[in-house]
C-alpha cells in the first residue's frame, strides 16, 4: 500500500492505492480539508468572541470613567501594590514606551502617583490613589454585570466544559511559548513583543 499526499490549492486529499490480486487499483480519495477548516473556524470564532466581549465590556466601563486597558494597571496595582513601571511593563506584556505614557495619562487624572524608590533615587515606584481604587471600584460592576450576562446563555455543564477547554488550551499556548522564548535565548535572539496601545 502507498499513501501519497496531494494539494490542490487548499484542498488536501490522501491518496491510498492498493493492488488486489485481479490487478484492479482502488483509489479512496479522503477530503482532509474540512478537518482542517473546523480548527480555523474555532480559532478564529475565540479571536472574534474576543473582541467582541472586550468590547461591550470597555464601553460600558468607559461609561464610569475607566477602560479595560486603564483597569489593567490600576488592579494590578490595586493587588500586588506599589510597582516600578518596568515591573508593570513585565507583568501585563506592554513595552515600557507603552507603559510610561498610560502611567503619565493615569497620572494627571489623579488614578496613580509616582514616588522616589527608596531602594534606587534613579527610579520611581507607581501607586494606585484613593480616587484610582474609587474609579476601578465602580468601573468593576458594570464590568462583572455584563460578563455574567453574556455567560448566562450557558448552562453550569456547558461553563465547566469551557473551562476545561480554557485550560488545555492555556497549558498548551504556555507551552509552545516557552519553547519559543527558548529558541530566541539559544539564538541570542530577544523575542518580539508587540506594541500595545492603552487608552
């Protein structure tokens, strides 16, 4: 028996020939493109529900004041405390040019502050103010209420398949991720970030 593959533009079929004693050739031809196309469709289905999500949700966040990129940093800060903004930079995947000018929009609307680091005068440490945990506080009850909308649809069977689903997923992005973050140090290569706007 021989399997051959063959591609005709993006259709792909595998080829299975197999001589049989009259000497008659079967051909079974096995579309595998549909195979294919179902792993895009959902792909592409999660980037699309993505967007869609953030969206509704920052609109109706930005209704109190605050978006969704915004609400990023002022929580961070919120739970882990005062940080410097390389560190801010770091935990939420931003370039630090990204990251130093939402600090000095969070600034002048009175959200965060900066302070001398008192380990290194070089450096300054980003806190959340009152006013930032009052905003971030009435900003998360529109944004809680909105998600527990939209996942209303599902029933508790279908949630705790997604989440089942999430994680697989997750473990394995992380994994491909540091396989690749492993490359680029064998190479001496530094891994592309991309440039992320906060607004």
């Amino acid at each position: 028996m021989t399997v051959r593959i063959y591609s005709d533009r993006s259709i792909y079929m595998i080829k299975l020939s197999e001589k049989l004693r009259d000497h008659l050739t079967w051909y079974l031809i096995i579309p595998i493109f549909h195979l294919m196309s179902s792993t895009i469709e959902i792909s592409q289905g999660m980037f699309k529900l993505y967007h869609q999500v953030s969206r509704l949700v920052n609109e109706c966040m930005m209704d109190e004041g605050v978006s969704l990129a915004r609400s990023k940093f002022l929580l961070l800060l919120e739970c882990q405390g005062p940080q410097r903004s390389t560190d801010i930079a770091c935990a939420l995947g931003f370039a630090p040019r990204t990251v130093t000018e939402a600090i000095d929009g969070l600034e002048r609307d009175k959200l965060v502050k900066r302070e001398p680091d008192p380990k290194d005068r070089r450096a300054k440490i980003v806190s959340i103010t009152d006013m930032g945990r009052t905003v971030i506080s009435a900003a998360q009850q529109p944004q809680h209420k909105t998600i527990e909308a939209i996942f209303a649809v599902l029933t508790e069977d279908q949630k705790q398949h997604m989440k089942e689903i999430i994680r697989c997923l997750s473990e394995k992005t992380d994994e491909l991720q540091r396989e690749r973050d492993k490359s680029a140090d064998d190479a001496g290569v530094a891994p592309a970030r991309p440039l992320q706007a906060v607004s």
